[in-house]
C-alpha cells in the first residue's frame, strides 16, 4: 500500500476515534466487534450516522432529553426505543437544522437514499447488541428500508468523449483567466482525464497513484481498491501516448512531497480529488450543458463502453472493483435488456 493511501487510512482511523469519544461508550464495542468485517470508510460512516441519532434521541425523544450529553446513553436506554422511535427518526431526517457553539446553523436534508444508509447503520447497531443478548428487543428488524429509486445512468457519449478530449487540448473556449492556468496544466489535464476514462478507476485511486505504480511494458497501473486490495488494471496505447506526454513534462516540475505523486498540482503536491471534480466540472460544461458530468460519471462512461464492446458482465465487474457482480447488474441493467430485445429480433420463425 503507497504512503498516501497508508496516511489517508492513518487520518480516517483518527477521525473515527474522535468521534467515538463523542458518543456512549458501548458504540466503541460495536466498532470493535467490526473491525475486521469493515473498512475504515464504513466505519467512519457509522461513526457520523450514529451520531445523528443519538443527538436526535438526546433532543427530541422526550424520555432521554434530562441526560446531560450523548455520552451518558446506555444500552438500558438503547433498549426503550421502539420502532415508532425510530420512524419518527427517519422522518427527521428529511430536514433538520443543527447549531455550532451558538454561533451558526446549518441545515441538511435528507433524500431516500441517505435515509437507507442512515438506517442500514442503526440496523447494524442493533443486530449487533442483539446478537450478543445485550439488548433484548432489535425494533430495527421491523422498520423497512426506505424505497430507492435507481437513477438512469449519466454518461458520456462517444462524441462527447471526443469533444472533451479536444476541448483539453485546445483549450480555445475557456475564459480569458482559465487560459492561463490551462498553459501549465493542459497535458496533466489531459493525462487525468484520459486515465479515468480509459480506466475505470474511482477518483481517489487516481489521485493515490504515484509515477512507480505505472509500468508501460505492460501498460498497466497498481491501484489499491477502497477495501486496501491492491490490483492492476490495464489502459490503451492511446492513453500511453497522452500519459507519456505528461510524465515527461512532470519529471521537470518540482515534486514537494516524497512519496513522488503522478498527478501534481500546481504547488508541486499530490493533487486532490476536490480539484478533480472541479476540472472535470469545468471541462464537462464545454462540451454538454444537458447533463452533470463528474469523476464518477466518467467511471460510468467507461463501464458502458466495456460492456457495449464485451457484453460480459462479469469482466465489468471485475475491472470496475465491484465486490458483488449484482452491483454491476443493477447498474447496466437496461443496457443488458437491450441487448435481449436486440437478440429477440434475430430469431426468425418463417422465412421472409
């Protein structure tokens, strides 16, 4: 695992335990309990998830509001929740507000999907403690999942592909300001979004690569997978040549940091996945003004394309990262019923 990945798991280790600190103690058993089962970006997420909760029952379920803090929660009070608690809870999840140091309010809204893993997150609280015969009642295993409406998939077509390339490399429609910077930064610019959609992969993995990871005897790159697997996934000669291009370039640039990053920014360090979005924000909206394109859209218009070309399922999933291939279908599931209309037409039964 590169040093980069190493620190950003160092970082969202120690976060995880600040957080913990702020909530009862026996959460800190469940965290335990998972450990081994989880990856520390889930169990960060828990740790925000739960903690919406409790503020929630500490303030607005009546028998737990005389509690001086969350911290002073017990698995007794775990226990007197009931399933009405908890829906009640999901509702207030569709809006709410929350007030820092009596300074300033922010607002937050939830839609069905960040109400599911909310849930999905207290279900597993719960089955834990219950599991372990800590509590005696689990009212999670009663409260449905909240329905999710798949989104159609967002992706760029072939032309647009093309036209987003050109627009990097020309630069021609940026602003006047834009243009300056695109003078430093063009063949990175180029080499970034080439490798995500030439490759498939996810945002932060790009950002993690360093220039060692790549070999172009084979024209692959070493990657670690959001669980710390690491894998190698492989690109095209037309990405090589845009790639080689930038190296090139990179190698006469000062690199400030010493685990030697691919991508640099413009201050010498490891590019990061905010200023990603944002140049694939600002490029994208040369080209369509119709859709939202970001990192992971492009991860999008490179499954399509895989799958158009292959039709196997299985080689998509395998290439994209997908732990569960059912995560792939689900994603391509319209484009694999075109495929059966299609072949419906093939099949003649008289002779025309």
């Amino acid at each position: 695992m590169s040093s980069y990945q190493e620190n950003k798991k160092k970082y969202i280790t120690l976060k995880t335990r600040e957080l913990l600190n702020e909530l009862p103690p026996f959460v800190f058993d469940l965290f335990r309990g998972i450990e081994h089962t989880s990856s520390v970006n889930t169990r960060l997420a828990y740790a925000y998830d739960l903690r919406i909760f409790f503020e929630y029952i500490h303030k607005h379920v009546a028998r737990f509001t005389h509690l001086s803090s969350i911290t002073e929660i017990t698995l007794e009070n775990l226990d007197d929740i009931d399933p009405r608690d908890i829906e009640m809870y999901l509702e207030y999840l569709s809006y709410y507000e929350k007030t820092f140091d009596d300074q300033h309010t922010s607002y937050y809204q939830n839609g069905q999907n960040g109400k599911a893993r909310k849930l999905a997150s207290l279900k597993t609280l719960y089955h834990y403690f219950y599991r372990q015969e800590r509590i005696k009642r689990n009212p999670t295993s009663i409260v449905d999942m909240p329905k999710i409406y798949e989104k159609p998939i967002v992706r760029l077509e072939i032309d647009e592909v093309a036209k987003l390339l050109d627009a990097i490399e020309s630069g021609e429609d940026l602003t006047e300001k834009q243009k300056i910077y695109h003078h430093f930064t063009q063949k990175r610019d180029l080499a970034l979004i080439a490798m995500l959609l030439g490759t498939g992969i996810r945002v932060s993995e790009c950002v993690g690569l360093n220039l060692e990871d790549i070999d172009f005897n084979y024209n692959g790159i070493k990657i670690t997978r959001k669980g710390g697997n690491e894998t190698i996934v492989y690109f095209s000669t037309e990405v090589e040549e845009i790639l080689r291009a930038y190296i090139e370039e990179r190698n006469t640039k000062e690199c400030k940091t010493m685990d030697n990053p691919l991508f640099l920014s413009m201050q010498g360090k490891r590019i990061s996945v905010r200023s990603v979005q944002l140049l694939v924000k600002k490029y994208s909206a040369l080209v369509t003004s119709l859709k939202t394109i970001t990192p992971h859209k492009l991860r999008s218009t490179y499954g399509t394309q895989l799958y158009q070309e292959t039709g196997d399922i299985y080689l998509v999933a395998d290439v994209l990262g997908h732990k569960d291939v059912n995560t792939t279908k689900k994603h391509y599931a319209k484009m694999d019923d075109e495929r059966k209309r299609r072949a419906a037409s093939i099949i003649k039964l008289r002779e025309l």
